[in-house]
C-alpha cells in the first residue's frame, strides 16, 4: 500500500482584524516532510501516528507539508494558496497513492474561500480520482457540509472538549481506512443539521458526559462504524457554520443517515442545559475581592486565543488594580515587545513598562505600570498530555502590584500547570488566577481551586451571540432563534 500523508489547519475568527500568515504557521507547526523529527505536539501528534503505523504494516509512505498556526483571523489567500499548491503539488509527484490521510482543522477561513478544507480535499479528489481512499481527521470546532463529504471516504472528528483525544481519533482513522483498504468494510457517511451553534463541553457536569459516552458504544455495533457531534466554530460567519452530527455505516447510507438524525435530535434536545454557563465581568471580580481557602480561577474568555481573539487585553488587570486586589496572577498575555524590553533589563530591574492593548482593534487600552522583572527564559514550552510540549516562545515574568503577570512572545492558552510552575509563578498561594482560556483547562483545576468563573470580558471572542454582526450564518439557528427544528 502507499499512503500520501499532510497537514493543514487553522481556527479562524472572522470577527477578528488581524490576518493569519505564513509566519503565524511557522510559529505553531512547520515540518517539510519528515514529521517524526520534530517534538510530538497536538498538531504534529496524528501524523506521526499515522506514519508510524503505516510503517508498521509495511506500507510505502510520503510525506507533504505539515502546517498548523494558532487561531486567529483569516488566512491570507497567498498564504493559504501556497500551502494548499505544495500540497497538491506534492501529490501529483507521489504518483499512484492508495489512501490519503489528512489531519485539518475544519474552521479555516482565507481571503475568498470559506471552506479550505473543502476546497483541499475536492481538488485532491479531482487528482487521485475514486479508487484513492481519502480520509480525515477534524477538530469538533469545524465547519462541515457535503461539499467535504462527496470529496472523502471517511471522516473522524474529536469526541472531546477540553480536546484530549486528537491521538485517539487518529489511531481510529487510520484503523477504518485500514479495514477499508483491506475490503472489510465499505463506509457510508451521512451528516445531520442541528441548527445550533455553541460551546458544549464533554467534560462539564451536565448531559454531554452521558451523551458522548453513547457515541462511543454504538461505535463497532450494528453496522455502525464511527460517529462524530461536529459542536460547530461560533465566532465565523460562514454560510456553513453551525452543530452537525456526522455517522459513519458499513455499506448502508440509509444506516447513517438514521444514526446521523437519532443522535442529532438527541443532541438538540439536550442542547440548553450543554451550553457552557459565562459569568458576568462585573460578578467575577466582586467575588475576585473576597479571600477563600483556595484561590478563585477566572477564565477570560473573550481574549483567548483559542477563538482567535489577540490574546493581549488588559481589562482583568486593570480590574484587579481597582479592585484592590494584590494576591494574584494573569496569564498568558501577548507581548512580544514587552518581553523584549524585560530581556533588556533583566531579573530584577525595575522598569515602567506599558502592557497589552497593542495589536488589534479589540486589544482595548494598554496598562502603563511600574513593573518588577522577576523571571526570564527563552524559547520556553508547557506540557501536554502524552508527553507532549506546547511552545510559547520567550517568557517573560513581571510583577505589578502584587500581580505576577506572565508574558509571551507566542500565543498560546494554559494547557497545563506547567505553564505557571516552570516559569516561576505559584499557584495555590493567590487570591485570585486570570488566565487567557476559554474550557481547556477546566479538568486541571477541580481540586485546586474553591470556583472556576468562566467570564464574558470585553475582547474579540464576546459570548454573547445576539451581540455579534452575523450576516452570512444559516438561520434558523439556536439560540439566535428559539427552535429550528421544532423539538422542544
């Protein structure tokens, strides 16, 4: 057999004003054909599984471009054009391929394209022709319609958010096309619309946990082979957007597509009490103010740069200052030229230094503050599951007024403790910890704080869904509309 074997993706908020790059992609995962040579990361992760096993079975394996670039606005068309060419181009020069496994995102936008991955993968199938098995691996945060459907065989996307089984699903892709190659099974896919758009989190207590544990045990059992909830990209207004349920059957599409409507409509009935709950801006630091056994953890959600956002405001901070609070701790916050400045100086100096509010118009105000270098340390990572490693660039530690504030000069969320305790911060002495998530982190801090407040702050990602100028998004859609499909 010979596998031809890429990736490409990225999250894009078409809210947000600042383009996504080739230089962005680089920042995040750049590898020209040889994936195992590069730290196992969340976005190198299914590849390298995918060439190991392919290997494993005996298989010839080439290996194209593999891209990721953090979230953020849309991918300029020359960047995306470029990537897409190589990989394309790497195709053609493969010559006869049996199966092509791709891991993309599923949410990028680029300048005159508002579905990459389906203009990827329909030009790839426009290559290689039928006989070639096609199949993909997604994040749940994607868009997805029949134009990705009609173009591959088969289609795995994440189960989990916090996302902690992009290995898994990587490991079944490659089990399905296996069986696929091998004549075992024949894959249907079918893909159901529920009108809904969202964030659902599987690990939060509520109907999820039960609902994704049913994904998982009708999979393998009576002709049904994968099933999928795609929860959808909020912050893009793309005539695609929105929560679809995806089945995959063995050789009966009337099988999915029933699987496909039976979970869906389970899926929507049970979509009010999913919704991940944000507390008001004003709430959250009135209850910052009150001292506890353990420290409160405030998640800013709408500057995380997860959902695109910039990842640089400095609304929490300059609450935290009014407020009085001096027992803290802010991170991440992007600002390369900050950092840059501190590395000037030095531990230990004393310096004024203007904070944040740099980069986008969402960015809001800067903070000028006196401000104490107290940790330093470049090309700085934190860990991951499966002994991976997120890179975070150069770090820089400050304290303002009793507020140690973590600065990067990469964007990135808090994926793990990691991200406080190699780089000098303590945790389980403060008051209060702000950090730059939206629900990734939430598993991580169960035992170790007294509340977790995920917090609508001013910024890019605003929660609030009535409050966003959608012009191009299916209507009807919940919860800007009150049932599309009438089922409640």
């Amino acid at each position: 057999m010979r596998l031809f074997v890429a990736t490409l993706g990225t999250e894009t908020n078409t809210f947000s004003f600042f383009p996504t790059g080739i230089e962005d992609f680089k920042d995040t995962l750049w590898c020209e054909g040889d994936i195992e040579s590069i730290p196992s990361s969340p976005w190198s992760a299914p590849a390298q599984i995918w060439v190991e096993r392919a290997r494993e079975q005996g298989w010839e394996v080439t290996q194209s471009l593999f891209a990721f670039a953090s979230p953020a606005g849309p991918t300029t068309r020359a960047a995306y054009e470029s990537m897409r060419d190589r990989i394309l181009d790497d195709l053609k020069a493969a010559g006869p391929v049996d199966a092509i496994l791709l891991f993309l995102h599923g949410a990028m936008v680029a300048d005159g394209y508002d579905d990459c991955e389906g203009d990827l993968v329909s030009r790839m199938r426009a290559l290689v022709g039928t006989a070639t098995k096609i199949g993909i691996e997604l994040d749940l945060h994607a868009h997805i319609d029949h134009t990705l459907l009609d173009a591959a065989d088969i289609i795995v996307i994440y189960k989990t958010y916090p996302h902690i089984d992009h290995s898994e699903r990587a490991e079944d892709l490659f089990d399905l096309t296996r069986r696929t190659l091998a004549g075992e099974i024949e894959p249907r896919m079918a893909l159901f619309d529920c009108r809904t758009m969202g964030l659902f989190p599987t690990t939060m207590e509520g109907p999820m946990i039960a609902f994704t544990q049913a994904m998982f045990d009708a999979e393998g059992k009576d002709g049904i082979l994968s099933l999928s909830l795609n929860h959808g990209f909020p912050w893009a207004d793309v005539p695609l957007a929105g929560a679809k349920m995806l089945a995959v059957a063995d050789g009966d599409l009337a099988l999915a597509e029933r699987a496909a409507r039976d979970f869906g409509e389970r899926f929507y009935r049970i979509r009010k009490a999913a919704m991940l709950p944000f507390t008001p801006f004003e709430e959250a630091i009135a209850e910052a103010k009150i001292e506890g056994d353990k420290p409160l953890l405030i998640a800013d959600t709408s500057d995380q740069i997860g959902s695109g956002a910039p990842g640089d405001t400095t609304y929490v901070l300059r609450a935290f200052v009014e407020a009085g609070i001096r027992n803290a701790a802010i991170a991440p916050l992007w600002d390369p030229l900050a950092v840059r400045i501190c590395f000037q100086v030095g531990v230990g100096a004393q310096i004024k230094l203007r904070i944040g509010g740099k980069f986008d118009p969402n960015s809001g105000p800067s903070f000028d503050a006196d401000a104490e270098v107290r940790f330093l340390k470049k090309d700085a990572y934190q860990d991951h599951i499966n002994d991976e490693r997120i890179d975070i660039g150069d770090v820089a530690v400050v304290r303002v007024e009793g507020i140690d504030i973590l600065l990067t000069t990469q964007r990135t969320n808090l994926y793990s403790l990691s991200l406080l305790t190699l780089h000098g911060i303590t945790f389980d002495d403060k008051q209060v910890v702000s950090i730059k998530n939206l629900y990734k982190h939430k598993d991580l801090f169960v035992d170790n704080t007294r509340k977790q407040l995920f917090v609508a702050t001013p910024g890019t990602s605003n929660p609030d869904w009535s409050a966003l100028p959608f012009q191009r998004l299916p209507r009807p859609i919940w919860p800007l509309d009150p049932d599309p499909l009438g089922l409640d």
